[in-house]
C-alpha cells in the first residue's frame, strides 16, 4: 500500500499549495507592477523629450541612397514611426517602424514585412543604417528628425 501524502491527490494539493501566495508576497508583486508600470512611462517621456514633442518629423538629408526630397517622409507618435501624406512610396496609417533605446525596428504592420534586427540607429538627431538593415549598411546619414 502507497505511503499517506504520496497519492495523486496530496501531489494536486501541494501543487495548488505552491502556486498559492501569502497576501504580504501579492502585495510585493504589485508593487513590483507598479514599480515597472512607472519606468515604461518614465521611458516613454524620455523618448519624447529626446525626440522633441510627439509630433517631430522625419525628413530624407542630402546623403540619402535614393535621393533628397525636402517634405516630410515620416511622423513619430510615442515610440511608433508613421508615413505622413507626403511620403514617397505613398501614406499609410499603420506604424513602419518601432523605436527602441536609440534602435529603430520594423513594425509587425510595416508594408514590406516584419523583420527583427534594428533597421536604423539614432545618434542625436540623425538616423544612420545599421548593419542588419535589409537594404545594406551605409556609412553616411539618412534621415533627420525635426521638430515642425
């Protein structure tokens, strides 16, 4: 006959008995939320603030591979990169691109696909092609961010 407390049953209870927390450990967990809930937002402002306000635009500089063009190509919302009206290929509501730290990424929503490595690097307020970028690396700047 098995021993007491090695049946299913007493394996199901101690198993619901772990995942199981005392009130004191709920409340580290909320706080620990609201503690990572504040440096999202924190890095949020900080995005702005680096960025100028919500509203900065992207514009092609002269080094561009395809060329200079004097309007707008790109709207930066939060930390989401958007096509404005003006953008060459044509306007698209959904975001291209994602910014994060000072690397920018594809959106799941871009028109040409996703793609997981950073696509563009942010050095003050000149955006250079990384490495991984799909069309190639380029030394020399391609866009610029103003504040419009």
């Amino acid at each position: 006959m098995a021993k007491s407390g090695t049946g299913l049953r007493a394996q199901v209870v101690r198993r619901a008995n772990r995942k199981r927390k005392s009130p004191a450990h709920q409340q580290e967990g909320a706080t620990n939320k609201t503690k990572a809930k504040g440096r999202v937002q924190k890095r949020k402002l900080d995005l702005e603030s680096q960025r100028g306000n919500a509203l900065s635009k992207i514009y092609r500089t002269l080094t561009h591979v395809d060329g200079y063009n004097a309007l707008p190509q790109y709207q930066i919302r939060a930390d989401k990169i958007y096509r404005t009206v003006t953008h060459v290929g044509g306007y698209n509501a959904l975001p291209q691109y994602e910014i994060r730290g000072n690397q920018i990424y594809r959106a799941v929503t871009h028109v040409d696909g996703y793609n997981a490595l950073p696509q563009y690097e942010i050095s003050d307020n000149l955006i250079f092609r990384t490495v991984t970028h799909v069309r190639g690396y380029n030394a020399l700047a391609q866009y610029e961010i103003r504040d419009d």
